[in-house]
C-alpha cells in the first residue's frame, strides 16, 4: 500500500520516503500576516490558522528553502514541482527559493489562477487594484519530464465552432484541411505509403493507413482539382483547445466539497494539474496537505499520494475526507494509511504544535491559537477536568475554562521563569486556574512556587505528558470537528516510520 498520510514537519517527514515520487504539489502557508478563523471547532472558540512570519518575507523564504531541498531529493529526474503562492512572496519564491534549487532553465510556467475576491490584504483598498489571481510556479528536474498536453482540453464556444467550420453538407458542419505531414516535419518513412493512386513525399500522410482508410470510408477523404489529398474534418470530432496559463476556470467549488479550511483549494484545480504532470499509477506527493484535496483527487484518477502536514487537525480531516469518498473497499486508490506519533518517544521527537494538539485532545480541550495565542494554548471544555498536579501530588479538579499552557521543552526542566510567565497569562487572561503541561519541572522551589501563588488567587497545576499519555481521551469539541460520513474502508493506524 503506496498512500499514506503524514502527521509531522515535511522538513522531516519527507526523509523517510525511501521511493521517489512522480508529481510534488504544494501549497505552503502565504507570508500575508493573516489569520483565519478555523470553522472545525465549537464557534465559541478561537483557533486560528496563521501564515505570519516575524523574519519577513526572507524568513520565510529561508524557512521555505529548506524544505524544498529535501522535496527535491525525493522528485524522479522525470517529476515536476508546483509550487502554490500569492501575490506577497510569489518573486521571492521563484527568485530566492526555486530558482536557487532547480536549474533556471527548467522553469516550465507560471500558472495564473483566478481566485474569488475575498477581503484580504489591499484587495478593497480604493488607491489599489484587486489582487484577484493566485500563482503557480512550475518546475522540472530535468528537461525530460512528463507532460499530458492534451489531458486537459477546453470546450470551444458555439459560436467559436461555426466560425471554425463554416461549410455544411449532408453530414453537418465541417471545414478541408490538409492530410499530409508538411516540409517543416522530421521525415516519417513509415507513413509514406500509397493510397488511391497517391503517394506522398518522405514526408508522408498525417495519419495511419487504417485511419485514412475509416476517414475515406465515412466519405471525408476528398483530393482537389489538383490532384492533392485534403479531409473534412467534422464538428463532432473537435475535441477543445489546449489551455494556457492563465486558469479562469477553477475557482468554484463542487456541491459539499467545501469544508471551510482557510486555505483549501478546489478539486478541480487539482485534478487538472495531477493531469497534465502525471499517469495513472504514479505518485502524487504533497508537503502542506492541508484539507486533503491533493490527495482526494489523486485517488479520483487513480494515482497514489503521500499527504504531510504539521497539523494533527489536517491529518484528521483528511482522514475522514478520503474515507467518505468510496464505499468501493476493493478500490487500492482509497486505501491508505495514517502515520502519527503515537509512543513516548515518538512524543519526544515530535513537533510542539502536534504536541500541542494532542494535549488538547487528551484533555478534550478547546484548542488555542496557532502563532501568536498571548499564552493560551487551550482551554478546559468540560465542568471538570481531572488531572494529577505532581506539586500537590493529588488528583485535582480543574473548572471549564482553565487555561492550558503547553511547553515541549524535552531537555530542559521548567522552572519559575516559564510558571511566572503563565501566572502573566492567567491573569492577563482574566482566569484564576490554569494548566501548565511540560516533561519535566525543576527544583522543589518551582514545585512548590504553584502553591504559593494559590494564596493570590491564581491556582497553578503542573501535569506531566506522561501521565497524560496513560489516561484515556476524554470526550470535547474535538470530537464534534468533522461530520463526515465513513464508509468502508481499508485503513491502518501505525506509529511513525520509514515508508519503504
């Protein structure tokens, strides 16, 4: 089994791909400085979806380049790169990230996709124009990559189909066009063959002999007044225009296909660009899965995914997303596999925002905010929360809405500096108990500092992972995230590991 969905940073996660992949698409977090309201939890909280960098938009690059350059080294020589971006870092991507890492002259396209307008940035400053459109810069690893030109077409119009065939006969409208290869073409030896008393020069015909043979039987193979052989060639058999780059047409989302995750993206842009760079039975990896729509329409046209994302609240809706896709179990293309942290040393090793979250779930807390949260990594949900505080050495009874505070600091103790902090925290968030999660705590005198402060009002427990990771998971709102119907389906849940 090839798909798999990945809970961690791509910075690591991509290292333990053992097997190139054919197609890399990715839609890293913009450097916009916005924040968006994350609609999967109750609307009483407030969980945020950031994309603000305090280094700027060279920060981000540098945080941008390093994961590209572990993405490229698992890309086939014959793979692509699409790299998703906006109008604030689209110049600096191209400039100080890919062209830095992919040879220049494999630059393929810069893609334009519409997008709707949404009140973001200066779209709706009157002394600015809208910024309307979103950028996807193509790159190759070698100049022999693959490229369905034709795997996507675009309809022509009614009216554009009668001015391109304007003659009418018996059988409809038509237009004459020539059926022989021109001088401009490589000699082609084996279509040069006579027909009807004609044989053309080492160019030869434009067609096959049995093809030239059903247009002749259908009564389209005509010869002019000198001799030379021209086809009708018929309205019905237009089969559209090859699209350009500027993309106008894959900004609506499908009935129900909308989720409501900030940043996600229509399948249908997906599906057109997994197209065009891959066959069936390739692989599709991306490094930011986000809603998972990669790797839903991945699935659709039966090629395999890899999805990665930091967020363990990614990793869940993506999870269910593909699981409500099929009730067709035998399908391989909707069988995959979820890898997440699960064991103490896994924990260790994991990245502090899916600690984080999985803090939260284990109490069936609200989640904070992502970035800039003044503090709060979660809040209590249930009237009582029960948690061994190692200062008091006793089950205590934590109030809903208690501050959470989450530290992974794996090597390093926490001591009175961090629980003054968090008593800053408490009160600067008009709260009186809070929780302060962490490995380890030093010194008797930062055990017994949460105590003290009891007498000011502010009550302070200390609660170890480990302990929280041999309790079960108490019910909250991050069971209610997603309502999604599931559906048979073949699935594992493992621990972190290589994939082979």
């Amino acid at each position: 089994m090839d798909n798999k969905i990945i809970c961690g940073d791509c910075l690591d996660a991509v290292k333990r791909i053992r097997f190139p992949v054919d197609f890399i698409y990715m839609d890293p977090p913009f450097t916009g400085n916005e924040t968006y309201t994350d609609i999967w939890e109750k609307n009483d909280e407030e969980l945020s979806y950031h994309d603000h960098w305090e280094a700027g938009v060279l920060g981000y690059c540098d945080w941008l380049k390093k994961r590209v350059e572990v993405l490229y080294e698992v890309l086939k020589e014959t793979g692509v790169m699409c790299v998703h971006c906006d109008w604030h870092a689209n110049a600096y991507i191209r400039v100080n990230v890919l062209d830095e890492i992919f040879p220049k002259r494999n630059f393929i396209n810069e893609i334009i996709v519409r997008r709707k307008i949404y009140s973001k940035g200066s779209q709706f400053d009157p002394r600015s124009l809208p910024n309307l459109y979103d950028t996807i810069l193509v790159y190759s690893k070698s100049k022999d990559y693959l490229f369905n030109k034709d795997a996507v077409l675009i309809k022509r119009t009614q009216e554009e189909l009668e001015d391109l065939y304007p003659l009418i006969d018996e059988k409809g409208r038509h237009h004459i066009k020539g059926i022989l290869r021109n001088k401009s073409m490589c000699e082609r030896q084996k279509l040069v063959y006579e027909y009807k008393g004609f044989t053309p020069d080492k160019w030869g015909w434009a067609v096959k002999k049995d093809k030239l043979i059903e247009i002749d039987n259908r009564g389209d193979l005509i010869f002019d007044k000198n001799g030379t052989p021209k086809r009708k060639k018929r309205i019905w058999e237009d089969r559209g225009v090859s699209i350009g780059n500027i993309w106008d047409d894959v900004n609506k989302f499908k009935s129900g296909e909308k989720l409501g995750y900030p940043t996600q993206k229509p399948e249908v842009l997906l599906e057109r660009l997994i197209k065009i760079f891959t066959n069936e039975h390739e692989t599709v990896l991306d490094p930011f899965v986000g809603s998972g729509t990669t790797c839903v329409a991945s699935a659709r046209l039966k090629r395999n995914f890899i999805g990665i994302d930091l967020y363990k609240k990614s990793i869940e809706v993506t999870n269910d997303r593909l699981s409500s896709l099929t009730t067709d179990s035998n399908n391989p293309y909707f069988e995959f596999e979820v890898i997440v942290p699960k064991t103490i040393e896994e924990l260790k090793s994991a990245h502090w925002l899916y600690v984080q979250d999985w803090v939260n779930e284990r109490l069936g807390a609200y989640s904070g905010k992502k970035g800039r949260d003044g503090g709060q990594d979660g809040s209590t949900s249930h009237e009582i929360t029960n948690v061994f505080d190692i200062a008091r050495k006793e089950v205590v009874d934590v109030p809903k809405g208690s501050l959470i505070q989450v530290k992974h600091y794996v090597d390093s103790p926490l001591g009175i500096p961090i629980l003054k902090e968090f008593e800053t925290s408490i009160r600067d968030h008009k709260k009186n108990v809070g929780i302060l999660v962490g490995w380890r705590f030093s010194t008797p005198e930062a055990l017994s500092f949460s105590i003290k402060r009891e007498k000011d009002g502010i009550k302070i427990y200390l609660v170890t992972i480990e302990w929280l990771h041999g309790q079960p998971i108490l019910s909250g709102p991050r069971q209610e995230v997603i309502s999604i119907k599931q559906t048979r389906i073949k699935q594992t849940m493992t621990t972190t590991e290589e994939i082979e």
